[in-house]
C-alpha cells in the first residue's frame, strides 16, 4: 500500500479526520506496519495492550469471559480503551492472518491531547453516537438541524389595545410597517389579517371606526425564538396557517411569515400541503407522490433526524387521507365516523409508505352500509396514489375494520381473552391508532375502554410485552452481525431492532396510561415519569433514530416492498456499521429492562 493509500485509509477513520495536515504528517511519520498470524493473542487481562490496531487485511476477534462480543475487520481498529485505561476485560485474538498499521502507545495517548479525539474516546454513549451521526453526515449537519428562529428574520410587530378603532389599528400597523395587527385584550391575544379585512371590513359590515377586536381572530399560534425552524416549518404544514407569532418567553417580538421561511428551506413541503388543501380530485393528488417523496430525499440528504422527516411526512398523509375521506363521505355522515391510521402511520413513523393500516369507526345507532360504498371507494384512491395494500387486510375497504363503536369493544373483549398472536397483534396497532378525519370523540372512548380491558387482567400486560422476545436481535451472540447467508447475508432492521423498541416502549405507555403515539415521544413520557432514567431514554432516541435512518435508506434504495428492511451491514460504512452495532446493543438492554420489568420468565 502506498503512503498516500497509507493516509487515505487513516484519514477514513473517525475522529482521525479531524487532526491537521501538519498533525496527520506527524502520525503518519509514526505509524508501524505489522502481521500476525491466525489465532494469536494480542490483548488480554494478562497481556497489556502496547499500540492501538488499525486493520488493513484479516480479522481479529474480541472476548469476554469466553465469549464472542466483537469482530473486527477491514477498516476497523481497536482498543483504545485499553491503551487508555491501561487495563481491559476482553481478549482480542487473530480470527484471519492480520495485516495491520500500529500507533504505540505513547504516540497514541499523546493524539489523545487534541480536544476532538479526546472527546471522541472519553465520551458516553450519546455523545459518541451524536458525533459518529454528525461525521457520517458531513457536511456540518445543516440549518435544517440548528437554525433557530431567532436566526431568520422576523417580521415587525403591531400590538393594539382591543378598543382601538380598526381605522387607528391599520394606521399603527403602516407606521411599524408590520404585516398583521396583534390585539390586546388583557393577558390574551388576538390577530388581524388582510383577509380578516377583506372578509369583515370590505366585504362585510363592519366599519373602519369600529372597534379592532370585531374582526380579530382568536387562538394565535405561537413559536418561542429558541425553537427550531424546522418545528416552524411542521407546525405551519400542520395547522394551515401563513404566519406564527414569535415570543421571548411571554414577550411577542415579531412574527415569522410562511414566504421567509420556504425561501430558507427551499425544500416546497409547506407548497406541498397547500396544493393538498386546494386540489379538486385524485388526479391533482397523484401529482404530488413525486414531490413529497422529493422531500425525504431532500431532508436526509440534509442530515434532518428521521423522526422530523417522519413527522412532516405523516402530517402531509394525514391531509391527503382528509382530503380522500371528504371526496368519498357525504358531508351529513362526516361527523357520525372517524376515520383511524394504525401501526406506523398512527405513530407518525412512516415515510415511504408502507401497508395500509386504517379502520373506520362508526356511531351506535347508525346503518353500517351506509359507509361501505364510500369506504371501498377511499381504499381504491388510496391505491391509486401509491398507499400498498396490506396483506392482512387491514383497511376499511375490509368490512371486520369498518363497524360501530360497540362492535369494537366486543373485539376488544375477544381479544383481551384470547391473547393470542393475532389479538396482541390487532392491540398493538389500535394502541397506535390515531383520527385523521371525522369525529375523534369516538376514538378516544375505544381507546379509554381498551386501557380499561386490558387494566383488569392482572397478567395481561406480561403477555403483550413478550411479544418483544419474538425475533432475536442480530447480535445475540456478539457485538459483529448475524445474518442470513442464505439470503445474501442480510439482516431485517425491523425484527432485530426497530419492533423490539416500539413495542416495548408502546407496553410500557399502556401500562402507565400514556397517550402519545409517537416512539420518540412515548420515550421521552416514561422519562418524566421515571420510568425510565434520562440516560437510557436518550439512549434509545439516539439508537431508534439510528435504526430507522438506515432503514429509509434501505427503502430509498429497495427495488421491491419485501426489500424495505432488509439490510446487508457488511455493505454500510465503518461509521454506519459502528451506529448500528451500538443500537443493537442498546436494544439488547432495552429486550432485558422488558423482562425485568414485567417478568417475562413468568409468563408461558
């Protein structure tokens, strides 16, 4: 290998990209080249480690107590921690005839004065994986990530006692030169638009002289300067809305216009949801797949954490869902139904989308039949804009997913005695259920008399918490990967990791009546409670986050659905390999805290 291959190779290994060039000539200068034949030791308890490996050809296995915990290969080095600490618990042995570079140990320790490698080796668990997200990424994570809304420009703003005349208001907002009028009444506000003129003043009775307050329009939105844009930019496509108020702890000190915003993000996903809003027919709908799909591309090329992507694509489904249900319902039937997403679209997870999980919900008293007509008619559009059919039919073209109110708590009744596979199956997505259109009322009561079921068997949550021990996660044996080298060595991301921390999370915010959906947010309501310490829960955030960054991309690049979770890791990056080594770890934990906790062992 040449001095410049030399270099490349050391320069590919985190954080060692981050030394100077003088500093990198100095390593370079300093580096041994060394081989080691198959099954010699190089590291124990009794053996101290003397330089720090990097592998260029062979492998080298690592043990605790005699058991296999690591492989290392081709890229990868080890064991600073040793070199650090002077002491080690592992046995690292030669698997395949090793060819590797060494750094002595006085060299290395001497690298770890540079503040960057030294926070890298020294770190906890979070802040290492943090560091490997922002290197893997590399290009300073982006303003979609950091900036906040005290970064953007803010427009002025015009605050009017709710007495003053709507004449006086407009001639306060001229002089500001602000864009909306705020109005005062008290300790509450109100706000004043162009089209709350056009509408009430021009268009309508109400005069110039009368008071502002006639016109003004309650329930202000508002964003405090510290927050991130990119929460603006969910709350906007969120709630519809052209402008937020931004405020410095109770202070309101301008306000943040949609235009300013989509030309900082440039990324069109509020112009997505407008022509949502606007469009007229299924085919105006099918226009947009492309664009929206546009959008993840666009976000995680970025460096936007996953679960941001999920939000705001899961917010844009939920309007197209709105949108199919108001074109299929007649308008009288609209508020005597709701319609439900379950599974990973209720928890607003989902990006590329994935089975259809929906069900209708139907008042007490009204004529099911009604509703199948439309019903089936929904499910069809929903084909057509690219929403796959679930396997297990589990849509409301399906008439077992589309019933009254009572029928459903009869099958929750079925299935809290059952508790078979497919009854924990079927709670689970219920648990993850949420409304995106019609009368949500009737939600809340099924989901109210689900807790209340499943609350009144004493056993009953044991028996849906171990359905995380069904798939092995795929370091069961070591911290390298199991996979299955009947299947182009691959890994499924969704049994080994994904589900085992969403269903864990989901029994736990059952069994203490939490009402988010969401994973990340699920994660961080046990925290609060004190369910789980705040370490553990940024630990599985960071390991969730991780898991299913690799999974989009997987369904980015995936030829077919069946695809989608199907990783080979051997083909990631060593950063990517090392994220997810580390989540599967955590999971790990996480499958053991499950048992503990609900005493798994116990349960037949």
């Amino acid at each position: 290998m040449s001095l410049l291959d030399q270099r490349k190779l050391v320069e590919s290994i985190h954080p060692f990209e981050s030394l100077s060039s003088s500093e990198l000539d100095d390593l370079m200068g300093k580096i041994d080249i060394a081989y080691y034949t198959k099954e010699t030791l190089l590291i124990s308890k009794d053996l101290e480690s003397i330089v720090f490996y990097i592998i260029i050809k062979g492998s080298v296995n690592e043990y605790v107590d005699d058991e296999l915990h690591n492989v290392y290969s081709e890229g990868d080095s080890f064991d600073a921690d040793a070199l650090i600490y002077s002491k080690t618990e592992s046995k690292f042995v030669v698997e395949e005839d090793l060819i590797c570079y060494e750094i002595k140990k006085d060299d290395f320790l001497e690298l770890m004065q540079n503040k960057k490698i030294q926070s890298y080796f020294l770190e906890d668990f979070i802040s290492r994986h943090q560091q490997l997200k922002e290197h893997e990424i590399s290009n300073d994570l982006s303003p979609f990530l950091m900036s906040k809304v005290s970064e953007i420009f803010l427009h002025n703003v015009c605050i009017v006692d709710a007495d003053e005349s709507v004449y006086n208001s407009l001639k306060k907002q001229r002089d500001s030169q602000a864009n909306a009028i705020i109005v005062k009444n008290a300790d509450e506000y109100s706000i004043v638009t162009d089209s709350d003129l056009r509408e009430k003043v021009l268009l309508g009775d109400i005069s110039v002289h009368d008071s502002v307050s006639k016109i003004a329009t309650k329930g202000i939105i508002y964003i405090d300067k510290n927050d991130f844009l990119f929460n603006a930019l969910l709350i906007m496509t969120q709630s519809n809305v052209k402008r937020i108020v931004v405020k410095d702890a109770e202070v309101i000190v301008g306000i943040l216009e949609q235009i300013d915003l989509l030309s900082f993000f440039a990324n069109h996903s509020h112009l997505v949801s407008v022509r949502i809003d606007k469009a007229k027919s299924v085919e105006d709908l099918k226009e947009l797949q492309v664009d929206i799909k546009n959008i993840i591309v666009t976000l995680r090329a970025k460096g936007v954490k996953v679960r941001y992507i999920t939000k705001l694509v899961s917010t844009l489904n939920i309007k197209i869902y709105k949108k199919l249900f108001n074109m299929c319902v007649d308008q009288s039937l609209r508020e005597k139904c709701t319609l439900i997403v379950m599974g990973s679209e209720g928890r607003e997870e989902q990006t590329i989308k994935t089975d259809q999980d929906n069900a209708l919900i139907v008042q007490n008293g009204e004529n099911i039949e009604l509703f199948e007509e439309p019903m089936k008619r929904l499910n069809s559009y929903l084909l057509e804009l690219g929403f796959p059919k679930c396997k297990g039919e589990i849509m409301v073209s399906n008439s077992f997913w589309r019933r009254d109110l009572s029928s459903y708590k009869k099958l929750i009744d079925d299935w809290v005695w059952s508790m078979n596979e497919d009854s924990i199956q079927n709670i689970s997505i219920v648990m993850d259920a949420k409304v995106v259109a019609g009368n949500a009322s009737l939600l809340e009561e099924l989901k109210a008399y689900l807790h209340n079921s499943l609350m009144a068997r004493a056993d009953i949550l044991a028996h849906v918490a171990k359905a995380i021990l069904n798939f092995e996660t795929p370091l069961s044996l070591f911290s390298g990967f199991v996979t299955d080298k009947k299947d182009e060595n691959r890994l499924d991301l969704k049994k080994g990791g994904i589900f085992a921390i969403v269903h864990g999370v989901r029994t736990l915010s059952l069994e203490f009546a939490i009402k988010e959906t969401n994973t990340v947010e699920r994660i961080k309501k046990l925290n609060d409670r004190g369910i789980i310490d705040k370490t553990f829960a940024m630990e599985l955030i960071e390991s969730f986050d991780t898991l299913s960054s690799v999974r989009l991309h997987a369904m980015l690049e995936a030829g077919s659905e069946e695809s989608y979770n199907q990783i080979n890791p051997h083909k990631l990056s060593k950063v990517q390999r090392d994220l997810l080594k580390d989540s599967f770890k955590v999971v790990n934990r996480f499958k053991k805290f499950i048992s503990f906790h609900f005493h798994l062992e116990m349960v037949s």
